[in-house]
C-alpha cells in the first residue's frame, strides 16, 4: 500500500473545539464515489474530528470542503471554504455515524494518485492496519408488499462496508430500488432488523452496490470492523 510524506502527519498539534458544518467527498473500494454534509467537531491547523455516516477506514482518502477558520489554514486564507485532501487516521463507532479524524494533505491528492483514489495509503514505517473480521453475509429479504409481482424473494449478500446504521453490499438479482424496505438478518447468528435502500451503484464487477440505513437501531458493535493504527497496537 502507498505511503504519504512524512510531513503529512500534524496530529500533535493541539486541537480546538469547533462546530461548523464540512462537506466530504469519498470513494468506496469498489470505485462508487459518495458525498455527504457533515459537522467538524474540533480542528487544528493539522486536521480536524467530524461525524461521518458513511463507511470510511484508516488511510483512506477524503476531500473535504470546510468554512475553517484563516489561523487553521496553510493556503486560501481568504476563501469562504478550505478545500483539502484529508487522510484518515482513525474511525470511532458512534451510535448513528462515526467519530473521524483525519489530517490534510494540502490541494492534492497523494502524489500519484488519481483525484479521489479508492486505495489506501499510510505514513512511513507503518503497515497495514489490523482490522476485526466483521460480520461477511446478510440475508436480504424483499418481502411479497415490496416485491414486483406480489412475491417476496430473498438473497444472501456480501458485506463490503458495515457501520453503526449503514452497510453496502453486493447483491446479484435481488430487484430492489432507491426506498425500498428490506427485512436484514445476520447469516449464521442473532442479529436481525429492517433497513431502507438508500443507493445502488453498479461496481466495476457489473453487480450492484446497494447501500442501506437500518431503521431498528444500530448493527451489535461486535460486528463492526475496528481498524487499529499502528501507533495503537
């Protein structure tokens, strides 16, 4: 995995509490983009903390645009938004989104990178993170009110991002559509509840990417993955 200059890395710097609303732009592995509104928590001229309800993991690259303060900005002092590269460094589940914190990068992106890469890249003398096996399949049901043709179907998807309230499978034939309501169990274990389709992309593979918002609370946190940076372990 690519590493980033060693100048990249400002998280020492002591940061300030900071309610202001970000904008974030990210790219999940299958090569999906995805955008949301977000809020800062705290800030400094390294980086910043924001919720973010989207997936997102440790080295992956972020764009972020952001009314930051002049005395927070290295460039555009005088712009009503600062717009950065940020890299992740760590991702705290909360109960509906996750605690980011990320450091800038400047205007571009990681040198060789495209404008918003997919792939992952770390500081220098660390290796990948370490990350907790999160739960690999659910069982999606379209049930017979939601179904064309008044019949319900059901398939078994792969899990490619799990948080608090979100996740993205692949799914193959399940005819599903934006607002569509699913019935969601844990393959092989106890979690069950309802979500809502709230995207579908198609992946480089040609299947469907179908991101969901469960509506009965939080996924168990025992099948989050944790990324662990390595000044963690």
């Amino acid at each position: 995995m690519p590493q980033i200059e060693a100048g990249a890395e400002r998280r020492r710097q002591r940061r300030v509490p900071l309610k202001i609303p970000v904008r974030v732009l990210g790219r999940d592995p299958n090569g999906a983009g995805w955008e949301e509104m977000s809020t800062c928590e705290d800030a400094s001229i390294g980086g910043v903390a924001m919720l973010v309800t989207h997936p997102v993991r440790t080295g992956q690259v972020l764009h972020l645009s952001v009314p930051l303060p002049s005395r927070f900005r290295q460039y555009d002092v005088n712009d009503s938004s600062y717009r950065t590269y940020a890299l992740v460094r760590h991702a705290r589940p909360l109960a509906s989104a996750a605690r980011v914190g990320v450091v800038f990068l400047g205007r571009h992106p990681p040198r060789g990178a495209d404008s918003l890469p997919s792939e992952l890249f770390f500081m220098p003398g660390e290796h990948a993170v370490r990350q907790a096996r999160p739960a690999s399949t659910l069982r999606l049901r379209l049930e017979a009110d939601q179904a064309p043709g008044g019949v319900a179907q059901e398939e078994d998807a792969p899990v490619e991002h799990l948080g608090p309230k979100v996740a993205t499978v692949r799914t193959a034939r399940l005819p599903v559509a934006r607002g569509s309501l699913l019935s969601v169990e844990e393959k092989d274990g106890d979690f069950r509840g309802r979500a809502e389709v709230s995207s579908i992309a198609i992946g480089a593979d040609g299947h469907p990417r179908v991101s969901l918002r469960f509506l009965d609370g939080q996924v168990p946190e025992r099948l989050l993955p944790r990324a662990v940076a390595p000044h963690e372990s």
